[in-house]
C-alpha cells in the first residue's frame, strides 16, 4: 500500500516525527511518500492521504480545503478539516461548556476595542503563530493596526487575554490517536511582541516530556466530545493553565504530533494509518 503525508514546501520531507513515522509504516508493508500539497503530485496513486505538516495553509486556507476536497480519500476528512481551521470553534466549546481561553472575534469592519491588560491578536486562520503578537494597553494603536491589516485581507481577528501562566508553565499539548490519550508533552513558545508579520513559518518550541493532571485530561476530554465529529486519525488539545486548565486550541488537521515524545506513538500511528489504507 501507498499512502501520502501531505506536507509543505518548506518540509517537504516531513518535519521530525517524519523519519519515525515513515519507519514505521514500511515495517508495516505501507510505503508512506512525503508530498507538497499544493505542488503537482498524482494524488489518486495514494490509496490515502494523511494531512501532516502542510503548515503553510493559513493564508490560503480556500486553496488548501478545495485541494483536500479533491482526494479520493484524506484523513483527517474535510469537513474536520473545514472545521478545525477557523478558531471560532473556540465558540462552539465554550457555548457546549467547555472551559476555553476566553476569546472575542472581530469580523471585518467590526471596530476594535483594546483590553485593560496585556492581550494577544491573532487571526481566525492561522498556524505556527504567524500573524499573532501579544500587546501591552498601552499598545492599542499598534494593535488596532494589527487588527486593521487582518481585515484588509478578509481575515478575522480575535483577541484573547494573554495567559500570564504560559510564561512560567508553557502550553500542555496532549496528543491522542485513534481517539485515545498517547502523550504529552510541554512546549515553551515566546510570542511575538507588536511584529504580527515576521515571516517565520512557525515559532520556535522547546519541547519536553509531560505527565498531564487529571483536570488536563478531564478539559482535553470534553473539548474532543464537544467537536462534532468521531473517529479521528489524530487530535491535538493545546491547554494552559490560568490557573485552573483551558483549552487554547482543539488541533485536528496538520498538527506536529511529537511522536519521538511518546514511546510507541509513531508504531501507533501507523498502524491506525495502515488500517484506513486497507479500508480504501
């Protein structure tokens, strides 16, 4: 069997679970091959196609959903796809109950009003911290101009307190494969401060190991239960603590799952990857 791992052009060899990953598919008798999503690729000679690191979606999210929608046959499917790429499902999570990163969403031409404290603006597209940065009050003009450069390009904003916790602890990602808990681990992340528009891909991480509370799991739990959608390949619950957990960000289409974090987790995955291939 022959399966693609979409990828972008600046990895597109895969980031590095990849090596893992790949490894433990041909173990399997799968021949995982790394493809750039938007270049010209043969999709219909995959059998299936595993969205993984096609991070440069964010800023032509339409492109990327309109390609996803014209495989025979992708994981996670487009309507998670469709879903999980427009933040407003912070919304969806909270109206259900579940305890988010508070969060206000400005459409185009909605004005903006700056918060008492320090606060982070982001776009309701967006991957690997492009086009976010954080903000102190006295910054409002910097970030109502933030804020204006987003909707200029039709994109909506959303501003969010910025969690003083994520300083000290960094965010929880727990990471869960085939709709069970696998790993976690804690990533370190400095968000820009007032430059919205440096050009990296992603921020810089540093990673390490983490055993999750109780609450962790409890709060990663109901945020996957209140998605609208069952069977998923994958799921990445971003969590910060303030000081009580909250869900930051519900990950389920091109997240880095930090396989080399979680003894067994790339084995895991391609044996759920191997089972859909056979399915096809």
């Amino acid at each position: 069997m022959r399966v693609g791992l979409a990828t972008c052009a600046e990895v597109p060899e895969l980031d590095e679970d990849g090596p893992a990953l790949l490894a433990a598919l041909a173990a399997r008798g799968v021949e995982g091959v790394p493809a750039v999503w938007d270049a010209e690729v043969d999709w219909g000679r995959f059998e299936l196609v595993v969205v993984r690191s096609a991070w440069d979606y964010a800023e032509r999210r339409d492109e990327f959903l309109e390609w996803a929608a014209r495989l025979p046959r992708v994981v996670n499917p487009v309507p998670v796809l469709r879903w999980t790429t427009d933040k407003r499902y912070l919304a969806e999570l909270e109206q259900a109950e579940v305890p988010v990163v508070p969060t206000r969403f400005l459409e185009p031409g909605q004005a903006f009003e700056a918060p008492t404290e320090r606060f982070v603006v982001k776009p309701v597209f967006s991957a690997g911290g492009r086009a976010s940065a954080r903000y102190e009050p006295e910054e409002a003009p910097a970030a109502a101009a933030h804020v204006d450069a987003l909707h200029a390009e039709g994109r909506a904003a959303m501003v969010q307190p910025h969690v003083d916790g994520v300083e000290r602890d960094g965010e929880l990602a727990l990471v869960y494969l085939g709709g069970k808990f696998s790993h976690a681990v804690r990533k370190r992340v400095s968000m820009r401060q007032a430059t919205p528009d440096a050009p990296e891909l992603f921020l810089e991480e540093a990673l390490e190991p983490a055993e999750p509370s109780a609450a962790d799991l409890r709060v990663a739990a109901e945020a996957l239960a209140a998605a609208p959608f069952r069977d998923l390949l994958y799921a990445r619950v971003d969590v910060v603590h303030d000081p009580e957990p909250l869900v930051l960000e519900l990950e389920l289409a091109e997240p880095s799952l930090y396989l080399l974090y979680g003894e067994g987790s790339a084995e895991r995955l391609a044996e759920l990857i191997a089972a859909a291939a056979a399915q096809s």
